[in-house]
C-alpha cells in the first residue's frame, strides 16, 4: 500500500511539473486560437479577412 501511495505522488510531482513547464505554452495556444476564432468570424460575417475595423 505504501509503494501505491509513493508511487501517486511521485506521478502527481511529475505531472505538476510538467504542467508548469508548459503553461506559457497554454497562453500562446489561447491568444492563438482567439486569433484564429475572430477571422473566422470575419469571414462568415462576409468581411473581407484582413480588414477589422
């Protein structure tokens, strides 16, 4: 039981730091992705991509 318990640990330690090593990665896949939502707006609004006002 011990050894499962150390070894949930040792997984969450890892996952945690993992994560904060790409969490500067999750902003700029957002800011990306707001991007990428907005000219899509655009486009279905019939505006011409590139030209937001």
């Amino acid at each position: 039981m011990k050894v499962f318990i150390g070894s949930i640990i040792v997984l969450f330690l890892i996952g945690a730091g993992i994560w904060l090593v790409l969490s500067p990665s999750f902003k700029k896949v957002g800011e990306t992705a707001s991007k990428a939502k907005e000219k899509l707006k655009g486009e279905d609004d019939g505006e011409q991509p590139g030209k937001h006002e």
